[in-house]
C-alpha cells in the first residue's frame, strides 16, 4: 500500500523547523512526500493590485513558489527521502484540507509557530484551521 504524506511548507522559520524534524526521523518516513507549496493569491489582492496587474504579479509569485519548492526538495533529496512537488493558488487554509480529502492522504505534518493555544483559537491559524478541516491525521512538529 502506498502511503500519501502531505507537508505544506511554506519556507517559514516554522516550515523550516519542521522539515529539519522530518529529516531528523527519517526512518519513520520511508514514502514519498508530497510537498505542497500554496501561493496566497489573496495576500497579493490584498496589496491593492490593480485586476490588470494580477497576471503580472502571478507569475513572479508562481516562479518563487517553484523554487522554494526546489529548496525543500533539494533538503529531503540530500537526507535520501523521496519527494514531489506541487504548487496551488489560493488561500493556504482552503486550499491544503482540499488537496488533503480530495486525495485521500493518510498523513499531513505541519509545524506550529508556537504562539500558544488560545492564541491560535481567538486569531486563526493555518495550522488550527487545517487540523479541524482534513480526515486524515495530523502530525505537528
């Protein structure tokens, strides 16, 4: 049975954290990750961008989102673990349990900025909001 681990990074000190983590328990992680890096397309609309300008700064935003995900992987390919790469649109927190139900992972991992509990519930966090959206179990680094 192949086993699907899903690990959004998002090249944070957090998602850093995180990855070391995952390298650091390698042997627990003989299958091929899924790196998921989410371009937060609202974050860029909320900088007041023109609808014209979007297609402008789409692209500059998609090749930095591909090579992050190139860093990742070079990181996981250096320790020996297999990876892939994928790289979405959209708001982290909708678009990461989409990718995660719709595709039946059995894992995803994510790391957590450890800003406190109540902190993460009275504000949102990506974390928060993907641990209570996806059917499948979460590992928090």
């Amino acid at each position: 049975m192949d086993v699907k681990i899903l690990v959004p990074v998002d090249g944070s000190g957090t998602s850093a954290r995180t990855i070391q983590s995952i390298i650091s328990y390698k042997e627990r992680f003989p299958f091929l990750l899924t790196l998921l890096h989410v371009v937060d397309f609202d974050k860029l609309a909320y900088r007041m961008i023109p609808d014209f300008q979007v297609e402008m700064v789409r692209e500059p935003a998609r090749r930095a989102g591909e090579n992050l995900l190139k860093q990742q992987q070079t990181l996981f390919s250096e320790a020996g673990m297999p990876t892939k790469t994928r790289l979405e649109f959209g708001s982290p927190r909708e678009v990461i349990p989409r990718v995660a139900n719709e595709e039946d992972f059995q894992l995803v991992i994510l790391g957590r900025r450890g800003q406190g509990e109540i902190r993460d519930v009275l504000f949102g966090s990506v974390t928060n909001y993907v641990l209570h959206r996806v059917r499948c179990p979460v590992l928090l680094f």
